[in-house]
C-alpha cells in the first residue's frame, strides 16, 4: 500500500427529491440515490454508473454497469480507502469529515491509526459471509424501539443518504482518456 495516498475531498448535497449530489475537489460530481434494499445507485459526471453495497468490516463494493467490480475500506472519520491504498476519499459535510482532513493535512495519520487498504478481490462466499456480519451489526445496533441507533462516522452512512464515491485516479484507467471495457450507458 502506498503510504501516502492522494487525497480527494467531497461534500454531500440532499437534493429536493431526496438524491445525492457529491462534489468532489477535483472538479467531478456524483449523483446518488439509495434503492430499497439498501444499495446505492450511481451516475458520475464522466459517465460511470452503478451500484454500491455496504458489506461487513468497512467494505464497500462497487458494480459497475459493466459488471466490473472493486472493493473499498472505510476507514473512519469520514475517511475510505480505494485503488489498494492509492486513494484516499474524505468527506467534509461531516464533523469527523472535517477532523478527518484536518489531521490527514497535518500528517497526523498515527493518532487515527494506520489505514488498512480494501482487498482486491473476495469470492461469492467471502462477500456473503460480509453480508451477514453486515446484517448482525446493523440489528445490534438498533434500539429497543426499533429505530437505528448511534451510528457512525464513515462515509457511508455520513449525511442524510451517505453513500461512497470511487475516486478515479489520475493514469489510471478510469481517467477518462480509455474508456475501456466500462459500460458508459444509460443510468438505470
């Protein structure tokens, strides 16, 4: 993992019919809406599109159109870590977003802990074993009454839809300049 991962900063606005719109510190958008099963469908302004799914321990996965799919880790603060620990994505429209840029702009990294890069694959099995622990963590944390309770600071569930970008690094090949084999179509 790179030790020092490029840094992309976003901030979350709730549109009027309840969708996302994420600016990105790089010039780029993304517009997020939450489907009823959880997941997160998504369009970006370089014409991406998929979809997001929280799994257990942090990891986010990421279908694209094409069926092409990554892995991310939420590391805390507002923070995720993408492309093996290339990038790192913090979101400001939160307190701990904020904190989260303050400390990783002031090298402070060793008071956040190290951060663990996302895997670069995992088999049908391992995801659904993430699933599941996904799913226990979510009914530990519901109170008595039912309702969510707590919460945390990640980017996922950051603001009021919270849903997660995958930054496009530079040279790579989601820049922009090679499309490759990504399905660019419709969005949903």
């Amino acid at each position: 993992m790179k030790s020092n991962p490029n840094v992309l900063t976003y901030q979350d606005e709730v549109l009027a019919d309840g969708s996302l719109r994420r600016s990105f510190s790089d010039g780029r958008h993304e517009w997020r809406r939450r489907l009823p099963d959880g997941r997160v469908e998504w369009q970006d302004s370089q014409g991406y599109a998929g979809v997001d799914e929280l799994l257990g321990d942090g990891i986010i996965k990421r279908t694209f159109n094409n069926g092409r799919v990554i892995y991310a880790r939420e590391q805390g603060y507002g923070r995720t870590l993408w492309h093996g620990g290339r990038v790192l994505t913090v979101n400001q429209t939160s307190f701990g977003g904020r904190v989260g840029t303050i400390l990783a702009s002031m090298g402070a990294g060793f008071l956040l802990g190290s951060l663990v890069p996302p895997p670069e694959f995992l088999s049908p099995e391992e995801e659904e074993m993430l699933r599941q622990k996904a799913l226990q963590q979510q009914q530990t944390s519901q109170g008595s009454d039912g309702s969510v309770g707590g919460g945390s600071d990640t980017d996922w569930d950051s603001g009021d839809n919270g849903e997660q970008y995958e930054p496009v690094e530079q040279g790579s090949e989601f820049d922009g300049g090679d499309m490759g084999d990504l399905d660019v179509g419709d969005f949903g």
